[in-house]
C-alpha cells in the first residue's frame, strides 16, 4: 500500500500537469514519470523518470534517480555519476548517482526531491 503522504503528494503533482503512476515493486514505490523535460545540454528535450520512493518514505529518503536508457549529453557523452545502466520495473534506465545530503522528513518531500534533481540535470557536465 502507497503511503498516505506519497499518495497525496502524486495527487498535487499530477495537478500541475504531470503525467506520474506508481508501481510497487522490488521493494520500492517506483514513481513513473513520462514526458519529464530535460534542459538544454542534452540530447533530447524530454524522458521517462524512475524516483524509487523506499517503504519508509517520508521517513526515508529517496536516493538516485533514473532516465531513459538513450539520455546523453547534446555532445554525445555521457553525464558525470551517470555511466550506470540498470535494470527496473521491467526496463533499462541510466541511473544518476546523485544523494541529497540533506533530508528532513518534516519539510522535505517527492516536490522538493524534484527540486533536487532538476538541480542535477540544470548541470549537464
């Protein structure tokens, strides 16, 4: 069962347009985004998003975030702490090994880990 905080905040996140399921699997809630823009420096303007939400959440953090397989650089090379491939909810992902190093249960949620990764990406070394 999704817990009710991360159930709440997919409801608010779909409501500013964003297209987001959840799957339970592998011991994760997996939100699915498709269609996620991606910023200039890459070499497409949108992806699909994996954010593995652990059982615990908010409690725990979420930690790593996964794109589409082709995502590269606009130059053709591959971003920093992004040269893992993986296998997740039944697909191929590129996996960013990027950790928040902050997380507070109480203010902190799957928005501002959004936040976070959108930081990431706005980064396309």
């Amino acid at each position: 069962m999704i817990p009710p905080a991360l159930s709440e905040e997919i409801e608010q996140i779909r409501e500013t347009g964003s297209a987001v399921e959840v799957q339970e699997a592998e011991g994760w809630f997996n939100a699915l985004f498709t269609g996620y823009p991606l910023p200039r420096g890459y070499n497409k303007a949108a992806t699909n998003l994996l954010v593995k939400v652990p059982p615990a959440y908010p409690n725990g953090r979420p930690d790593m975030f996964w794109v589409d397989e082709d995502v590269l650089l606009a130059s053709g090379a591959v971003s920093r702490s992004a040269e893992s491939i993986e296998m997740a909810v039944g697909r191929r992902w590129r996996r960013f090994s990027w950790h928040p190093k902050n997380w507070n249960p109480g203010t902190d949620n799957l928005r501002t880990y959004l936040e976070f990764i959108n930081r990431r990406l706005a980064q396309p070394l």
